[in-house]
C-alpha cells in the first residue's frame, strides 16, 4: 500500500512539473523574448530570473514527489566563472541554478537540445549557451566554446563527463573544454607561456579529483593559482 501511495505522490509530482512548463510558457513569449529584444541591456537579468522562478517551481513540484537535494554555499556570477560539475541526474541544472547569484551562467549543451524543447531551448538561447556537437563538428564545438568563454558576462559551467552517468560512477574527464574555457577566460592575466603551464596542471591533476555530487567553482583568480 505504501509503494502505491508513493507512486501516486511520484505521478502527481511528473504531473505538476508538466503543468507549470504549459503556464510558464506564456511569460517566456510574452515577457522574457520581447523583453530581451527591446532592452537588450536587460536580457541576462530578465532570462536569469526567468529560470531561477521556474527551477523553484519544478524543485518543489519534485519535492512533493519526495526528491530531496541539499545545496551549500553559493556561485557569484556577477563576473566571468567556470563552473565545473558532475553530470549525475537531470537536476544538475536546476542546482546549479539555485545556487547561482545573481545570474544563471550559460551551460555547454548538446546540440539536439537546441530547439523544439519546451522553455529550454528558448532559455538556451537567451542565455547564449555554447552549442556543441562532438562528434560530428569536434573542431566548431571547441571554437563555440572558446567563443562563449570570451563573450559571456556571467561565466560558463560544464559537465566534462560529456553525459550523464548511468550508473552514478563518474565517467573519464574529456578536459578539453575545460582547458579552451580557463585559455579564453586569461585575457593577458598572465604570461601565455605561465598561463599553459598552469591549465595543463589543472586539466590532469585537478579535473580528474572532482568527486561525484561535488561542484567546484573556479573563478579566474584561482583558476590559475
């Protein structure tokens, strides 16, 4: 009787986060893309609480559902960062939001996410996530990389697995990213020379020791210490 009780509670849950994608919908057209087209000053600011709303609103729908999360600390975005994460569930993302003040920083995302998925690539969009398709365009994922590490106020954050685990074991670093992100982000900080240096150090001693479940922030001041 209990396990029927709590599947109920789990569908009701799935039902609830169906429900609020159908409403928010309506704001994003209405508000947040025109928004951000006639004050284009404004859009990090407009999609940031834009997400941060509607990851609320689906965390507690799950939490009805009896998903339990504990997030510590938080992510200053108010300048350029590189968020480092596990890839360990499809609430990655909505942790990384939360945690995330004052705006939501972009994400390296896969390119079948790019359109014709309800409120998220619309998000993506606005946010100026760095489109990537490793396998067939490994050379222009890098270069969508490089480039949103350049351009993007609030900093990056990436999933270096490259996927979810299925088995919750933390899947082999592909670094790649990370190191085109911490190159762009040196912006003459430090000799070029010095600065490769400290980015090799730090794709293959410090990536592959991020625990699972651990997000580790890297701002551009420790990035290179």
């Amino acid at each position: 009787m209990l396990s029927v009780l709590r599947g109920v509670r789990s569908l009701l849950s799935v039902l609830l986060v169906g429900l609020l994608f159908m409403l928010m919908s309506l704001p994003l057209r209405l508000v947040v893309v025109p928004g951000s087209f006639l004050f284009p000053s404004q859009r990090f600011r407009l999609v940031s609480l834009f997400m941060k709303t509607i990851v609320h609103g689906i965390w507690t729908a799950l939490r009805l559902g009896g998903a339990r999360a504990r997030r510590v600390g938080r992510i200053p975005t108010d300048e350029p960062v590189l968020v480092v994460a596990n890839h360990q569930s499809l609430t990655d993302i909505l942790q990384l939001t939360l945690l995330a003040t004052p705006f939501t920083p972009a994400f390296v995302t896969r390119r079948r996410y790019q359109r014709y998925v309800p409120l998220v690539s619309a998000s993506m969009r606005l946010l100026g996530c760095p489109i990537v398709d490793p396998r067939r365009d490994p050379h222009g994922s890098v270069e969508a990389i490089r480039r949103g590490a350049r351009e993007l106020p609030h900093g990056i954050f990436i999933f270096p697995e490259g996927h979810r685990s299925r088995d919750g074991e933390v899947l082999p670093f592909r670094i790649a990213g990370a190191e085109t992100i911490l190159v762009s982000m040196n912006r003459g900080a430090m000799p070029q020379d010095m600065f490769l240096n400290q980015i090799h150090r730090f794709g293959k001693e410090v990536l592959p020791r991020v625990q699972a479940h651990k997000i580790t922030r890297v701002p551009l001041a420790e990035a290179v210490s």
